[in-house]
C-alpha cells in the first residue's frame, strides 16, 4: 500500500497500530529511524475537529433563542457561547480523539 511504502522511505517498520471506526482509519507507524511518528489520518471530517462540535453546539443554541436582528443575535452570541463550559470544551477534544496531555 502506498502509505506503507511512504513509510518505508522514513525508515519505519510495520505499522504498530491500526485503528478503524464506521468513518475513519488511522495507521501510526513508529520507530522510525529518523525517530519520528507517522500517522496517516483520513480526508477532513467535522466528526474529528473539536470546534466543529462547539459551532454545532452553538449553532443549536441559536436555533433555540431564535433571534432575528444582528443585534439580538450578536447579544445571544455573547450569552449562550459562555454556556459552552471547559469540561465540555474538554469532551469535545476527547470525542474527535486528542488524548488528554
């Protein structure tokens, strides 16, 4: 496969890990020679971006206060992305898949 040959370039061996959902796969290769780790990740999806589930969020907290001038939506805006907490903030790094630090 084209990505293993890619690999190979680097110096690394078989992929370590290989993890699949319904959407995505990812390959990790590591001990490469150069030291570092690759991983081929999938084309962009808003399922693996954080900020994707924050605007949804907020996008559905607009919807709800269905405000209909520019003011009343900027001043909702301002209300409802304080309802978005850190531990939320927090969540929506551990669903796309970013390991805590």
């Amino acid at each position: 496969d084209e990505f293993a040959e890619f690999a190979a370039d680097f110096g690394c061996p078989a992929p370590v890990e290989t993890a699949a959902s319904a959407e995505v796969a990812v390959t990790t290769y590591t001990g490469c020679a150069t030291g570092a780790e690759l991983r081929f990740l999938p084309p962009y999806s808003p399922a693996f971006n954080p900020i994707e589930m924050a605007f949804s969020k907020l996008k559905a907290l607009l919807r709800k206060a269905a405000e209909r001038t520019v003011e009343g939506l900027w001043a909702a805006i301002g209300r409802l992305v304080d309802l978005i907490t850190p531990a939320e903030s927090a969540n929506f790094f551990t669903a796309a898949g970013y390991e805590p630090e």
